[in-house]
C-alpha cells in the first residue's frame, strides 16, 4: 500500500498502475489466508484504487 501511495504522490501514473496490481494481489491473498478479514481487504483495495482514479484525473 505505501509504495502505490508513494507512487500516487509523485503523480507517476504508470508505476503507479503497476504497484496498484501488485497491491491488490497481495491483498487478495492475505483475504484467502486469513491474515486479513475479508472487508478490511475490500476496503483497502477500494481506497487504493480510488486514488490511483483521481491520479488519472477520472472521478473517484
């Protein structure tokens, strides 16, 4: 999540799309692994990707 943010901030949006799809994986198998409940998982992921939209111009 820190470096999609960190990504977000140096309005890089290529690496930030990157890093998006990373983040989401990792998340995904935290959910499937039970090291993280599933809403919290989904909560994350939306929060991310909303600020990967703004980056892009694109209401969030």
């Amino acid at each position: 999540m820190k470096k999609v943010l960190e990504a977000v901030e140096t309005k890089d949006t290529a690496l930030a799309d990157k890093r998006l799809a990373v983040a989401q994986s990792v998340i995904d198998k935290a959910v499937v692994k039970g090291v993280m409940h599933g809403n919290t998982g989904s909560r994350r992921k939306s929060m991310l990707t909303n600020r990967v939209k703004t980056l892009h111009g694109e209401n969030a």
